[in-house]
C-alpha cells in the first residue's frame, strides 16, 4: 500500500470514530430491565465498531511514516483499545458470562467472524525488541554456566538383559530388510516374464495398435482437462486452496519486505524531527524567551496592582501545583478575583453555620427516619439493579481531543505540501512555544513570588502569609500504593534475576504466537439462548479473552494504567486444551518474563515459612521490575487444596497460599504483572480462596464442531499435506467428538511421518488413517465435562449467570401464558 492509502485509511477511521461517538450517549442513559436485549444489541455493536477502529489505527499507526500523525495515532490506537477493554467488562456485565454471542450483530451489520478478531498492535513488540534481546542475551548466559553442571550427572544405566534384546531386534530388523529386497527381485523377474508371455500371444495389426494407443490417449487428456477446469472452478469459488503455495507465500513475502522498508523510513523520519525539536526549541528560547519572560512579569505586576486597588491588599500567589501563575491568565478579571475571594469568605461562614443546625436536625430526625431507612435502602437497591447503564468512560474524552485534534490540524490539510511526509515545521514550532512559555512561566512565578513578598513587606507591611494545606475528608482513602516490606533491600536486579534463573523459578518462554491457537466461532449462538440453551465458549472466544485480558493490558503501560484492573486469570479445562500454550503465547507477544510457581517447580526450593514468604517475594519484585511479567501456577488447585493427599504432603503445595494472596492486592494499575493459573482439576480447590485470587475463570470445555474441522485441515497443512477431495475432514471432524486438540495434534502426528509424505502421491490420504490412533486415546467422556461445569456455576459468575438464564425462561414462559389466555 501507498502512503495515500493509509492516508485514506486514517481519514475513514475518523469517519467511523465520529459515528461511534455519536453513539456513546445514548448508552450512559439507564435502561430498565426489560430492554436487556437491546440494551445488548447496541453496546455489542459499538463493541465491533471499536474492535474495526482498533485494526485500522493499527496498520495506518504501522505503516505512516509522518512522525506529528503517528504521535496522534499512537495516542488514539492506546485509547481505542482501552476502550475496548472497557466495552468488554460491560458486555460481561450484561450477560452475565465470559464469552458473548454475537452472531445476530455480525448478520446485521454485515460483518463476517474475521472481524470479531482481536487485533494485537504491532508495536508492542517492535518497541521492546532491544529489552527482549538484552534478557534472552542475559538469560542464555546464565543457562550456559548451569550446563556443564547438568553435564556432570550420569546418565541412566541399562540392564544386560534389555541391552541383548535391543541388539536382538536390530539384528532382526536388519535381516528381515535384506529378506524383503531379495523377495522384491525375485517378483520383478517373474513380473517381467509374464509380461514377455502375453506379448507373444496377443499380436496386432498396425491400425488397431495405433487406435488403441490414440483411444487411451485421447480418454487421459479429457480426463486430465476436465479435472483441471473442475479445480479451477473450485478455486474460483475458494471451495480449494491454490496449487502454488510457493507462489502465495512469495507474495506474502514481499509484503512484508515493503511493511519492513516503510519501519527503516519512519526510523530516519522520526530522527529527523527529534533533531528540529531540539533546534526549534533552542531558537525559540534565544529568540522570543526574552520576550515572553517581560511580558509575563508585566501582566503579572499589572495583576498585583488591580488587585490591591480592588480589595485593599495583594492576592494569595497561586501555588506551582495548580498550575502557578497560568490560572491568574486563565481568562479571569480582577473584578472576578476580587469576587472569588469575596465568595469564598462568605462560603466558608455559611458552611460552619449549616453544619451547626445540621447537627442538631440530624439528632432529633434520626428516630423518625430510622424505621424507613431500611425499606428505602431496599428499594433504592431494587431500582439500581433494576436499570442497565453503561459507566462513565476514562478513555472516551481523550478519544474525543484526539479527534478533535485531527478535524482542526490534520482534516483539511493538503498532503501535497509534505509529498515526502516530512514534519510540519509550522505545527512543530507552536507545539514547542507552548513547552517553552511553560518552562519560562515557572522562573517567572518563582522572581514574582519574591517580588510580592517585598511588596507586601514595603505597602502592607505584612509578613508572608502561610498557605493552608486542604483539609483531608474523613473516611476517604488517598491513592498512594501501598509498599510490602523489602526482604532484599541490597540485593540488585541482576543477582535476583540470576538466582531465579538458577531455581528454576524463571524460564524461557517458547515462541507461540496467539493466533496459532487455532479455533472457530460459534455460529449459533444466538439461536441456542432462544433455546433457553446455555451456549459454552468455543476455542475461539478463549482465544479472544485471552488477547483482551492479558495481551492487551500487558503490552501498554498506557492501557494498563487506565484500563478495568485485572490481576489475575485462571483457565480451567482438561488435559490437552491448550492451557499451558496460551500462557506461552501471552509471553510471545508482549514479550514478558515467565515466572514459574507452580507446586511442583516449589518442591524442595526455599523450605520452611520464611522461605515461602521469600519465593513470593523475590519473583513479584523481579516481576515489577522488569515489567511486563507473567506469574504461571500450574496446577493451580493444589494451592487451595481442600483437604492435602497423602502422596503431596511433603511438597506442601499450599505453603504460599497466604503469601500469594498478599502480594496481588499490592498490585495497582500501571504494575504490568499477571498471575496466570491452569488447572485440570478445580473440584479439588476450596472455591472462595481460588475466586480470592484469580479475578477472572475462563472455561475451556471440549472442541465444537467448527473448532474440530478448522483444527483437522490446520494440523494436515501444517504437516506438508494438501487437502484433497479423497480426505473426508467433516467425517474426522465428528468422528473427534470429545477430543481435544492435543489428542487430534497426537493423531496427525503419528500418522503423517515423514514416510507417509512421500507416499502421498501414489496413496492419497484418506480419513480412516487416524481412526485407529484416535481409538488408543481417552477422549474427555461428558461426565468429567459437566462436573466442570456444575463446578464453573458455583463461581461468583456462574451463579449470576444461571440467575439471568433462569429469570429470562421464567419472562418467557410467563410470555406464553399471557398469550394462551388472550387465545381463549
């Protein structure tokens, strides 16, 4: 793409950004219960309308190569995504559960399942690819000092006896090898044989042999014609992939080679404008500081002296935290000063005269209003819960100035000025008169400052009158963060990170990408919630929350600290889902540290209670230190065990229960940490301490349908192997009900080897292959998953979510009632 088509592409997202800001007010008005459905519709809309506006600043942000624009991108890409996080927690909100159905809002907006997915910005990883590289430098260091000490370790012996056996069936093997060829020979010589026999007997003519041979040529290149159009045709209709794979992927190549050049260009353009900045604002210092620093000490004497003719003495010089001396020239007469004081005077007289008589009026009304206090608190509640509202937004007004910034400076602006996207000098310069008159502005308040306390000395002869601190409130917490005791004050980074390494405590994470999870949406949501059909998440929309949840707040300390706070996730489901890859996929795209807490990594590292206490401590202080961090439990349920196994005890798997739970409230927004949790078994867990700690459950039941097909054609692919029309997948798709997508990658795996590839010309693959590797593994059967289940709707989000299913039959039933009456 050309610079003017991610110019077009900016100016359409702006377009669609104006019509979602439109459509936010309407939303902030409360809507009782009985319009939940639509309330849904339309707050599941502006959803999608957020998630397309969050691909397109991507790419422009991307791939733009005008550093003033790419600032306005980058601050409008974070805020459209924090939004995005904060649509989701309402639409959780609403629903009452994790995953939504949006089907009905794809149709009618005339969207497709493309476009639900999450996009992940592209700079999350270009930006920390110097830190990512300087850790895995440190890293592999380390792991290379700890290797000749694993070297050491004797490796495990072998018995005589199974050493004769393996020599054995080498030996057999080798022989039956040299038997099977010398077998071969033997058919090929009586092949050839019986070949010379028949010639012998049948002799034709030359005109017969002639027709013979033109009939068979002539039927295998109809064949091969009409085969050939029946594929075209199917590729027409993308029914089938196209031949040259080699071709597409060149293509796709190539594109990212251009993406590539356009980053280098933006490398070269942004050190162009940080050089002009540094110019422009060392010019402008020297040239008009001068100027600005005599007429702001002209204003503000003229102030001083219009202020005492007003009110018989100089003003209180505004302090250097509100903003010093700019709020004297924020638009303010003196005549509104002297107003102002007169006003806050008056105030303060009539604040202490209405607390005295409301003393006294809440004495004598606390008996009459104390047996209707509780029915009004009861049905105030009944009324709050009963209306649907979205919260007030933190990103939206920042979105609205960014927009607004874009219609006065960007909008109308004539592209053939800078045809080589270079800076705009003009805009540079106002940007950095604004920073200079700042810092000018802060000399000046401290000369005028001085100046008035000599005034005041000379005219009043008056001392210096001392600011009074604002009076704190009762009963209103401040923000300031609280602080855990530092066990390794003198300890540095380097040496905690290195003894982390050692335990064992901190590992390299494998590269995975997010979207290697494969999995399909689900199609029919909205028409199982008709149903009164509780409709489970398809691997799809775990894919998703998982991007939402983790990846999109760790990879922005921008977004992470202004977005809905989530500390801590936990994913729940059984054996071969695909739990522990997410985890390693977080890793990969945000480029964060994994930390490993898991029970069994525990054992035998740091005994006793200080030495739990310490674990916790040293890997959340690292953790925060070199954010972003993911914190991984497997086996998360051990640590809440309701009653400890016998064959556990010695490893103690519930010694940093306590400690854990401390250091996660100490995390506050702007900590780019994440307790990650996986478990298979959760009905082993006390339910209040798991739901304690881990803020959001994401249940992973077993494939779809849809999930099934899209793993089984991914998987084949994956291998080398084209799907054709002999290989019937929506059978292996039914046939792999109850398995998980481990058990379908073991499957594929097993069968196509590196012997089955080459065979593949000559036998094509059919679906009866992985029948019988499908058949030696235990699928996860329906009674593990609805204990699951029954388990997920026992959590905080599960009760409310069977509450709303049940309320909403009880309505329609109640629907259907009213109408057979009306019948009769």
């Amino acid at each position: 793409m050309s610079e003017g088509a991610y110019q077009r592409l900016w100016e359409s997202s702006h377009v669609t950004l104006q019509e979602l800001l439109d459509r936010e007010q309407p939303l902030l008005e409360p809507v009782p219960e009985r319009e939940r459905q639509s309330f849904q519709y339309r707050l599941a809309s502006l959803y999608l309308g957020y998630l397309g506006l969050l691909r397109g600043f991507d790419t422009a942000y991307d791939q733009m190569m005008q550093p003033q624009k790419r600032r306005l991108l980058r601050r409008l890409l974070d805020c459209v995504a924090g939004r995005v996080l904060e649509l989701k927690d309402e639409l959780v909100r609403v629903d009452m559960s994790e995953s939504h159905c949006l089907d009905r809002v794809l149709q009618d907006l005339k969207l497709t399942p493309a476009d639900l997915e999450v996009s992940i910005p592209k700079y999350f990883l270009l930006e920390q690819s110097s830190a990512m590289r300087e850790r895995g430098l440190m890293l592999a260091e380390i792991l290379s000092r700890m290797e000749p000490m694993s070297s050491k370790e004797d490796l495990p012996g072998m018995h005589r006896t199974e050493a004769i056996i393996l020599v054995q069936k080498a030996e057999r093997a080798r022989q039956g090898r040299l038997r099977a060829t010398f077998m071969k020979e033997i058919q090929r010589e009586e092949e050839r044989g019986r070949k010379i026999r028949d010639d012998g007997r049948h002799k034709f003519s030359q005109d017969q042999a002639a027709l013979t041979v033109q009939k068979v040529w002539k039927g295998h290149l109809q064949r091969k014609r009409t085969q050939q159009d029946r594929r075209t045709e199917m590729e027409f209709i993308g029914m089938l992939p196209p031949p040259s794979q080699a071709e597409h992927l060149g293509i796709m190549s190539q594109a990212c080679l251009g993406d590539d050049v356009r980053r280098l260009r933006q490398i070269e353009k942004e050190e162009e404008f940080q050089a002009a900045m540094e110019k422009a604002h060392s010019s402008l210092r020297e040239t008009e500081g001068p100027d600005m620093k005599e007429k702001m000490k002209e204003q503000i004497r003229q102030w001083f002296i219009e202020c005492h003719a007003l009110t018989g003495r100089f003003p209180d010089y505004p302090d250097e935290s509100l903003g010093g001396s700019y709020l004297i020239f924020a638009d303010k007469t003196p005549e509104q000063v002297r107003m102002e004081l007169e006003t806050q005077v008056q105030e303060s007289k009539k604040k202490e005269q209405a607390k005295s008589k409301e003393k006294e009026k809440d004495q004598k009304e606390k008996d009459k209003k104390g047996k209707r206090k509780g029915k009004d608190e009861k049905a105030k509640k009944v009324e709050a819960d009963a209306m649907l509202q979205v919260l007030p937004s933190k990103f939206t007004p920042a979105i609205s100035a960014g927009h607004m910034e874009y219609l006065n400076l960007w909008k109308n602006r004539q592209e053939s000025v800078h045809p080589s996207q270079n800076f705009d000098s003009e805009t540079l310069r106002e940007e950095k008169r604004k920073k200079v008159e700042q810092e000018i502005r802060v000399q000046v308040d401290e000369l005028m400052r001085q100046e008035l306390r000599n005034l005041r000395l000379a005219v009043d002869r008056e001392e210096e009158r001392p600011l009074k601190a604002p009076k704190k409130k009762p009963g209103k917490k401040t923000g300031k963060k609280k602080k855990a005791k530092d066990l390794t004050p003198d300890r540095s980074v380097d040496s905690l990170y290195e003894e982390l390494v050692t335990f064992g405590l901190l590992k390299k994470s494998e590269t995975v990408a997010l979207k290697d999870y494969i999995g399909d949406c689900l199609y029919l949501g909205s028409t199982l919630t008709l149903a009164n059909k509780l409709p489970m998440p398809s691997l799809f929309d775990i894919r998703q929350n998982m991007a939402l949840y983790a990846v999109l707040r760790l990879g922005s300390p921008d977004i992470h600290a202004m977005a809905p706070l989530i500390r801590s996730l936990l994913l729940v489901g059984p054996s071969g889902m695909g739990k522990k890859m997410l985890v390693k996929a977080v890793c990969t795209e945000t480029g964060a540290n994994l930390f490993d807490l898991s029970p069994g990594n525990l054992m035998g590292k740091y005994p006793g209670k200080s030495g739990a206490q310490m674990i916790v401590h040293m890997v959340f202080k690292v953790a925060q230190l070199l954010q972003p961090s993911v914190i991984w439990i497997g086996n998360a349920e051990k640590n809440f065990y309701k009653k400890v196994p016998k064959e556990e005890r010695e490893m103690d798997p519930k010694r940093i229960k306590k400690d854990l739970t401390k250091a996660m409230r100490l995390l506050v927004p702007g900590d780019r940490v994440m307790l990650i949790g996986t478990t298979a078994r959760p009905q082993l867990a006390e339910l209040k301490g798991l739901c304690r700690v881990y803020e959001r459950i994401l249940l992973m039941p077993r494939p779809d349908y849809a999930s099934r097909y899209v793993l089984w054609k991914h998987m084949i692919e994956a291998r080398g192997f084209q799907v054709t029309q002999s290989l019937d997948i929506s059978a292996l798709a039914k046939v792999s009900d109850g398995y998980t997508p481990g058990h379908i990658l073991q499957a594929v795996q097993s069968v196509l080897n590196e012997r089955r590839l080459l065979q593949v010309a000559k036998r094509p693959l059919v679906a009866s292959e992985f029948l019988g590797h499908l058949a030696k593994l235990d699928p996860v059967y329906r009674e593990e998953e609805e204990s699951m289940k029954d388990w997920y709707f026992k959590t905080p989000l599960g009760k409310k979510s069977m509450k709303l299913s049940k309320d909403q039959m009880e309505a329609e039933e109640a629907k259907l009632a009213k109408e057979k009456k009306k019948r009769k």
